[in-house]
C-alpha cells in the first residue's frame, strides 16, 4: 500500500473528527482505536459480522455495534476509519464517500489521537507488542498515566487501550502496510528488522528504507532505541548517527550503550544484569521466560532511562510484567497437558517461541499445532519455516490463513508439511479444523506442553484442545465454551482486521521475538 494515499500526522485531533465509525471494529487494534476514542467522550459506532470478545467492552462504555455491513450504519457519522484489510469497494467505503463523509485509516486516525502527547512509537519485525507494553507499564508504573493503543492485550488488564492523563502516548506503529510513516514521534523505538511483508515492499532493501524513514520522522528533541544485536538495526543506527541523529542502542553486543550480561531464562522468567556507558544499573527480572523476552525488556529499560523515569519504576514494572495475550500464553492444563497459545508465524518468531517452550517442557514433550499465516509468507519463507517448526517434537498442521489470497495447487500447508524434518510419524497435516483437536488428544501424553501457534483463528482452539485432553479421563468439558467450524484455509472473503494484516490478533508483528 502506498502511504500517499494518507495524510501524515498534522494538527488534526480526534475531537476534530465528531463521530466516528469504524468498519471492522472487532479486532484488537481497531476495538482498541475505539476504545480509546469512547473514553475520551468521543462518539463511536463500529461494525462487525461476527462478535469478537471486544464487542461487549466498547458496547459497556457506550459504543454501538451493528452486527452488518449496511449504509444505514452510516447515520448520523462524520467520519468513517478502516484499516487495510478493508477493501475499497466495500459497500459502507462506498457509501461515506457518496455522502462526502471524512474516510481515515486506521493509522490517520490513531495520529490525529496523539496529537499534543509525545508520542513513543515502537515498530519492528518482532516484538512490537510486548515492547510497546513493557514501555506502557513502566511508564505507568512511575505515575505518568500514558495513553496507548497497543496491538494486543496486556494480560490481566484486558485491553489494548487507554486515554492517560499524561503527556505520553504509547503507540505499537505498524510496518506492514507503510502505515508507519504517518507518525511524527518523540520517541522511535526499533526492536529488530528482518524480511516480512515482502508483498509491500517487493525487497528487503526497500523494506530496510522504509525503517529508516520511519527513524528519520523522529523529533529532533526526542531519540531512536534500536537493538545492537540486530544486523539491519544496527546497521541502521551507524546511518542514523552519520546523519547527526540521537540514536541509543542496546542488547549483549559489547559497544551497545544499553548493554545486557548474564543473561539466563529458565521456565521462572529471565534476567539479566543492565548497564549504560560502564554504569551499572543492577539487576531485570522478568516473571515470564526466554531471551527473546529480555531483550524487548531492554528496549523499554533504555526508552526509560533517556526519558529520566525512576530506575525502581522500571525494575517494578518489569519484575510484574503478566505478559500479552497471544504472546507465550498459558490456556490451561487438562490429563497432565500444559496448553499454550502463540502469536508466532515468522521463522524467526517461531523458533524463538518454542526453544522457550522448551524449557516450559522440561522432560516433557513438545507439541506444536500450527496454522501458516498468508500464503505468500508461507511460500517465500517455507524453508525457514519448516526449520522452526523442528524444533518441536510433534507437529500438527493446519491449512494456510490467507484472507483474500487464491491457493494455487501444490502451495500452502502441503509442501510445507513435507519441508519439516521430522519423521513422518511425527507430524500430520489436518484437512479440517475439528481434527486438530482430535489428533492432538492422541498424540498428548501427560507432561507434554501443546502450543497453538500462527494466525489470528487458531488462538480459538485453545479451550477444544482441552476439552479433547479432558475427555480422555470421562470427565466434563473443560476450558470454557469450544468455537467450532473456526476459519480455516485460505478465504476469498473479506475479513474484517485489526491492523491491515491481522484479522484478531494484533498487529502484525508476530511473537515477541527480539534480534
């Protein structure tokens, strides 16, 4: 997508906008917009065709929520927001331009939302959304009550979005669709850059550019955070600084300005020892595992230490951190079976979440059922893939989620299945959603660890995967109500979508994966 299209961030606020209607309002990033937006006294209608478990939140704070698609719910409206997934002969797109209605994306509006807060903006390929709210609780924690929008939710808070008080807006930016590069931040935090989306940039090159223009918009007062462990981000950081640009690094590289030493993570959570230019700033725990995990945490102990919070603020923060829904999950336990749910869909994403359900597993058995997340992703990246799927013991396949992408013979779940290197008894491709759960009941064992893992529809499985394991021992069902006939495969429908990419789940940014 081309941000010509758009209008950068101006003077525009989201009062500006009077009422305001967002067409696929159940996904997490859109439902958090219009969460936002209701809390700020801003009236808000959305549209659905399905009830996400968001709809109830924005109907309790007084939002209306039409369960169709119609021109009708374009009454009484003065501006119409929809993300990328929405195409533009859509029939409510078409009619608020009929009616000469203001029409934003997604982006524009969350920009006209920060206008007058100084805005921290966290982009990357991985570990946008842990990052964006390690940088949320920190800032929370040392009383600044930020405003954010994040492309998940916090566990135990249950949202991915808040109007603050404070002067900071906290903002997950989102690479996939350019849409990045509307926002005009204080604070521009780059955790890692690595080949995705690859559809809108044609290459890697291009894609690397536009991280840079992103970093460029920076306010000359504010700084650039980018990962010194990450090839392209540090090969960023030297352009940057060559440019004159207040550009800080972190991670275990020796000449990072952050740097990270004895780094563990155990089934307990990570830690790490922390130091800026030689000074020690002691000891990060983290309630929560993997490397991966420590890293993002560093991005948002440095964004801190530059911003002059207390260090106890970050320390407390991060020692209470409960982790994001979707990312590293825990769903429950049923016939001595830990079940979790994961984001991850990139190769990278994808090994790092499962070498720390590793050691989740410990003795026990790893068990991965995976749903690829876009056919050209899928395709283009199916070597590493099938790479990071190996890491598991035992596989179970699921077709390609691909909203409005055509499968052309031989593509998707069935070259990839054959690409993983395990024995053929150890992975299995199923044809229907209902199988999944079926399959994984027979190859369990108690003391295995099973993990959904990919697009957005497999975060439902989580409760039937229990009820199945639950089922073995004859007793009642279990993990509360099963969603049956979820989407599987490839859709030629339109899909309602949080950010562009991501129809439920957040933004595009697959796990929590840092560097």
């Amino acid at each position: 997508m081309n941000t010509a299209q758009f209008s950068p961030a101006g003077t525009l606020t989201a009062e500006d906008l009077g009422t305001i209607h967002l067409i696929g309002v159940g996904g997490v990033g859109m439902s958090g917009l219009a969460r936002l937006f209701l809390t700020r006294g801003i009236r808000t209608t959305g549209s659905e065709l399905r009830e996400w478990p968001s709809l109830a939140g924005l109907r309790a704070l007084g939002g209306t929520i039409h369960m169709t698609h119609e021109p009708a719910n374009l009454d009484g409206v003065d501006t119409v927001v929809y993300s990328s997934a929405i195409p533009a002969d859509h029939l409510e797109m078409v009619e608020a331009r009929r009616r000469g209605l203001r029409v934003l994306h997604r982006s524009e509006a969350l920009a006209a939302a920060m206008t007058g807060r100084r805005a921290v903006a966290i982009a990357g390929t991985h570990g946008k959304t842990t990052t964006t709210s390690m940088v949320t609780m920190v800032l929370q924690q040392a009383g600044e009550d930020p405003s954010f929008v994040i492309g998940g939710e916090i566990s135990e808070v249950g949202s991915g979005a808040h109007h603050g008080t404070g002067q900071y807006f906290v903002v997950e930016a989102d690479e996939s669709d350019r849409s990045f590069l509307i926002y005009r931040p204080f604070v521009s935090v780059i955790t890692n850059i690595e080949p995705d989306h690859l559809n809108t940039y044609g290459d890697f090159a291009t894609l690397k550019a536009a991280f840079a223009d992103f970093a460029r918009l920076t306010d000359p007062a504010g700084f650039i955070v980018t990962c010194a462990d990450d090839p392209a981000a540090r090969d960023l950081a030297a352009t940057l600084r060559a440019e004159g640009r207040r550009v800080y690094t972190y991670g275990e590289s020796p000449d990072a300005d952050l740097r990270l030493t004895d780094m563990s993570s155990s089934a307990r959570g990570a830690r790490y020892l922390a130091e800026v230019d030689g000074h020690a700033l002691g000891e990060i725990r983290l309630p929560v595992p993997g490397r991966h995990m420590g890293l993002n945490s560093a991005a948002a102990v440095l964004t801190a230490y530059l911003l002059d919070l207390p260090l106890t603020a970050t320390t407390d923060a991060l020692a209470a951190f409960p982790g994001v829904r979707r990312r590293f999950e825990r769903k429950g336990v049923a016939d001595g079976v830990l079940v979790y749910d994961e984001y991850a869909y990139h190769p990278t994403s994808i090994t790092l979440a499962l070498r720390t359900l590793r050691e989740v597993a410990g003795d026990g058995r790893l068990i991965v059922v995976f749903q690829p997340y876009r056919l050209y992703r899928t395709r283009d990246l199916q070597a590493e893939i099938a790479e990071g799927l190996a890491v598991a013991d035992e596989v179970v396949l699921l077709e390609v989620f691909g909203p409005g992408e055509l499968r052309q013979p031989g593509e998707g779940s069935a070259a990839l299945i054959e690409a993983i290197d395990l024995p053929g008894e150890r992975k299995v491709f199923v044809d229907s959603w209902e199988a999944a759960p079926v399959e994984v009941a027979r190859r369990a064992r108690p003391g295995d660890v099973v993990v959904t893992m990919g697009a957005p529809p497999i975060s439902l499985m989580g409760d039937q995967l229990l009820d199945a394991l639950l089922a073995r021992t004859g007793a009642p069902g279990a993990g509360g109500p099963a969603v049956s006939g979820a989407p599987v495969g490839t859709t030629t429908a339109p899909v309602t979508d949080a950010t562009g990419d991501a129809p439920a789940a957040g933004t595009d940014g697959a796990s929590p994966a840092a560097g």
